[in-house]
C-alpha cells in the first residue's frame, strides 16, 4: 500500500435518535452520546493505522451528518454532492457542499429533481473501472445516467426492495482484488442475477443474514484490510483465507440510527485495489 486514502469523518457532537427514516431508527431508544462518541473515537483510531482522516464539523440541525458517507460521490477527484430523499437529512447539504467546495474538489452536477445520496448508494468497484448504484428506496436510477455520463464510467444499477437494507451500503461492499461481500437477501431476482452475472462466483463473498443484520457489509475495506462492526466466526474465516484481515470495530450506537462503519466514513480518494 503505496498511498494512503483520506477519509472524511465527522464527530458525533450533535448525533441522535429525533426522527424515524429508515426502520432501524426509533426516536424512543435513543443512541448513548458517551457511548457513541467512545466507539467514533476508537473507530478512528483503527482507520487512522492505515489511512489518513480528515475531519468536517457537524451541524447541530444535522443529528445524522456523522454519516458522512452520505455527504456525496467522490471519484477521481470530483465529487456529485448529495440531494437527499427525506426532508430530515436536507439541512446537511450545504454543510457538505461547502466542506467539497473548499476542499477544491471539482463538482459534479446532476440535475436538481434528481435524488442521490452519495457514497451511501454509489459503490466504486475494486476489481475493474465500473460502479455500483443502489436505487429505489433513496436514489434515483437517474443518477446512474448522470454519473456514466460524467465519469465516462459503467454504472450497475442494482434496485433496492427492503427497506432494512435502503442504501447499497448496508448490503454490498467491493473489496480490493475484486471481491465483494454481499447480502443476497437484500435483492430482489433480477440484481441477484445481475450480481451474479457481473462478478465471478469465486469473487462473491455471501453474508448471511445475521452478520447482514450487525451490519457487515457496511464495511470499510482498504487493501487486504477491511473494517465492520461485527464478524461472525464464519464471515472472518472467509475473508481471512483469502488473505484479507478482519478489524472489527464495534458501532452498536450508530447501528440505531441505522449505519456503520461504512457509513461512518467518506472516501476521498479512490480504493486501493
Ligand atoms: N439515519 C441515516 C439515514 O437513514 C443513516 C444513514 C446511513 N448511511 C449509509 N451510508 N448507509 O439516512
């Protein structure tokens, strides 16, 4: 690993339950502030042993802009910022847009009545030059024509149909080399068709639906290392005879919010393979 990727994070200063917008949310079970803030903490410090972290400040109107992953799409160097879905999670946008502006990432536009929620539903592939976008609950399929044609890049459109699973990362995760986890369950026929006739079976990592429901394909995978919440015995096996090394990173505060590792974080850069 030659460079190292920056990501950017935010501090849960403000985090919390207030609203309900995807099913693991409820506004009466409320994440612990101590808690939570102890797991970014070591979160950090995990990330930081093999990539660089830049840090954005969090909006006090803005509980979920600890998910920075949601912030927008970055890919060689320029960002399409995001437009979120819910009204709850608008007020972040111009934080983002600024943060993107004054980092000097060139921007990327999409056209205004699209809805697109960045890095949260637009996965870069690992193993060859294409991405991944996850639609139907938060994106707009649309934003798969925006983003091909800026990027001049393949975009997979893969629909999204449970609601547990609403943006492509909580369910799908390219890993380095080409691999890439997954929660069968969370597709529908046709994606899981689409999944399998894309990536080669030997590349395909299933998760089951317990580790799906700790939120292991929200992970975070830098070269051989990769970071998720919680492994099951099994699911580190796997990825580990096939050279990759499981960190596990415990988020359980911002699993009731309905993210993780992956969406506790923001690449700026593109994967290392
Ligand atoms: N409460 C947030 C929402 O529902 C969680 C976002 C998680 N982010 C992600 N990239 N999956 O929008």
């Amino acid at each position: 690993m030659n460079t190292r990727n920056r990501l950017l994070m935010c501090a849960p200063e403000f985090f919390t339950v207030q609203y309900e917008i995807n099913p693991w949310m409820n506004a009466q079970r409320k994440p612990d502030a101590v808690a939570a803030s102890d797991q970014w903490q070591q979160l950090v410090a995990n990330l930081a042993a093999v990539a660089e972290i830049v840090l954005c400040e969090q909006a006090p109107e803005a509980p979920d802009m600890v998910f920075t992953a949601n912030a927008g799409f970055v890919f060689e160097g320029r960002v399409v910022v995001s437009r979120f879905r819910h009204p709850e999670r608008q007020p972040e946008q111009p934080h983002f847009a600024r943060w993107f502006a004054e980092a000097g990432l060139g921007l990327v536009g999409c056209p205004e009545d699209v809805r697109f929620e960045g890095a949260g539903d637009c996965l870069v592939d690992c193993g060859e030059r294409r991405l991944w976008l996850g639609h139907g609950l938060r994106s707009d399929p649309r934003a798969g024509v925006a983003l091909q044609a800026a990027f001049d890049v393949p975009v997979h459109t893969l629909t999204l149909a449970d609601t547990r699973y609403y943006h492509l990362d909580t369910c799908f995760c390219p890993l380095a080399d080409g691999y890439t986890l997954y929660y069968p369950g969370a597709f529908s026929a046709e994606p899981q068709m689409l999944i399998r006739t894309r990536i080669p079976a030997e590349k395909r990592i299933k998760v089951s639906r317990a580790d799906a429901r700790h939120f292991a394909c929200n992970a975070v995978g830098l070269g051989e290392h990769v970071f998720m919440n919680r492994a099951s015995k099994a699911l580190r096996k796997t990825l580990e005879s096939i050279g990759f090394e499981v960190h596990e990173t415990p988020v359980s505060e911002f699993l009731r919010a309905g993210g993780a590792v992956k969406c506790l974080s923001l690449n700026l850069d593109d994967p290392m393979a």
